[in-house]
C-alpha cells in the first residue's frame, strides 16, 4: 500500500499553510500570546469559512465532503503554526452543534477531568459540574478542572475528547506539526547563530540534535498519515505516541540548539514546548495509549 499524498491533498495543506500564514501569522501569535485566555472570532469564522471544522462532513451536509488523512493533514498545518482555541472539539462537533461547521459557534469539549477554553466556548460537550480555573503551562491554552483544583479521587472522568480516536488522531496530527516546525527552527538558527567564528550547525553536536530531531518528526509523520488511512485504533494510539514524543523531545532539543535565547519571551520555541506538554495530556495521555497497544499485543 502507498501512502504517497495526492495532488489534492499537497494543494490543501498548502492552501491551509498559506489560510494560517495569512490570518494567523507571527504578530497575531504574539498577540495572542498577550491576550491569554481571548480567542480571536475572526480567525475562527475565517477557518469555518474556508471549511476548516466542516472537513469530514458530507457535501450534502454542507460539509466539503473529505475525509480523516485530509483532516489530518489540516491538523498538522494548524500544530504547526500554534493556532489557539478548541480546533478538535468544535471539529467533531461540526455534524451536531448549529454553527460549528462554519466557525460561528465555538464548541469546548470535557477531556477527562480538563476542560480546555472553557470559558471562550459557546458550547460545551460533556459535565462540567464543579469545574475551577486551573494554571496551564501554555499560555495559549486556558485549563479548567472538573471538581474543583484537585484530581478527583478514583476513576479519572472520561468526556468526548478522551474517547474518541478521532481526536485521538486529530492530536497527534498537531503534535507533528509541531515536531516539523521546531525542526524547522532547530535548522535555521544552525545555520545563522555563529560561534567562534562559524555557523554553530558545523559542530557535530549540534548536527547530531538536528538529524535527531529530523528522524522522530519523519517516523512521526509516517505513522500518523498511515494511522489516517487505516482507522485502527492501535495504529493510532502508536501513532499518537510517535508523535508525542517528536514533539515534545524535538521542542526540548530545539531548545538546545538555541542555547538561552531560547527560553526568552522573544523565541517561540518555548511556546511549542508548551503546548507540546499540554497536548500530550490530552486523550488519556501516554498511559491510555500504552494500554490499548499492550492488550492488542498481548492478544
């Protein structure tokens, strides 16, 4: 099996490359960054307009008719350029939610015990009874807890986001589009940023990061398009895992090919570090990952 992308799907990850490049460049994530907590409404019914959230949906329904690996690939555009808001939640709500498919209705969604832009959202799927504001590390992604500011005792909750595989999935597609961004960045500031008179990316441990982060992004992208194409559960959940790791392991490496500029307010590295650390909770986490492989395994 092929899992070579089309023609078609080359011109809409490029044609939403471009959609977010235009109305979400890095002035608007700066200013995103100062405004914590505010989603930009424009850029939500621009994206429902060029039928960002109304991917999947039947033409019949109003949708554009395109299936998971489409979605998939608007996803990593979307992990790669640190698009704020609940893009998933009001995804999968597109079908059910009046509005959600062209960006005029934001929709939240109960992921576990969190609940991501809570108070941004118009809708929310899911029991929110209890919920308390909560620090989140990424300032682009306000957090509230279900049941107060601590883990509920016993069973962890589970809520639309932690069950379906589809989100599962759609995570680990932003998680690549992060792992390729920081690669993207690692390599460039090797190739500019000198040090004793050369480029920094002529020193073999510098090289050696970058090849490092380059290898987990592509592993990544390989089983996340190979996940969208076959649905399977267990692919996802490997593919989910791939893509965590590249994404988190990558921004820490980037971090490290930028030596201290990188932890300052004027780099974004630490931003996709951040948001990383918070997508990786998402969904179950790791652990719900690691369980559904090991009893596929051992079965």
């Amino acid at each position: 099996m092929r899992f070579q992308l089309t023609d078609d799907q080359r011109a809409l990850q490029a044609g939403v490359r471009e959609l977010l490049g235009r109305c979400f460049g890095r002035e608007a994530l700066r200013a995103a960054v100062a405004a914590p907590g505010r989603l930009d409404r424009a850029l939500w019914r621009a994206l429902g307009g060029a039928g960002f959230f109304a991917l999947r949906l039947p033409e019949a329904a109003g949708g554009v008719g395109l299936g998971l690996p489409e979605a998939v690939l608007a996803f990593e555009e979307a992990g790669r350029a640190l698009v704020p808001g609940p893009l998933i939640a009001t995804h999968l709500a597109a079908a059910a939610v009046p509005g959600a498919a062209t960006g005029e209705t934001v929709v939240a969604a109960v992921d576990g015990e969190l609940v991501e832009w809570l108070a941004a959202a118009d809708r929310v799927l899911g029991d929110t009874a209890g919920v308390a504001p909560v620090r989140s590390i990424d300032p682009l992604t306000p957090l509230h807890r279900i049941n107060g500011t601590a883990p509920a005792a016993g069973p962890v909750r589970t809520g639309p986001m932690s069950t379906d595989p589809v989100a599962v999935l759609l995570t680990a597609a932003e998680q690549l589009g992060t792992a390729a961004r920081v690669c993207e960045l690692a390599v460039q500031h090797a190739r500019t940023r000198e040090q004793f008179g050369r480029p920094i990316g002529a020193f073999q441990a510098v090289q050696h990061l970058c090849a490092d982060l380059l290898v987990r992004s592509e592993i990544a992208r390989v089983a996340v398009y190979a996940a969208a194409v076959t649905a399977d559960p267990a692919d996802i959940a490997a593919a989910r895992l791939l893509a965590d790791e590249a994404a988190v392991r990558g921004a820490r490496d980037c971090l490290q090919v930028h030596g201290g500029m990188g932890f300052t307010w004027e780099a974004d590295v630490h931003l996709h570090l951040k948001r990383a650390w918070v997508r990786a909770e998402r969904g179950g986490g790791s652990t719900q990952s690691e369980e559904l492989l090991a009893v596929r395994l051992a079965g």
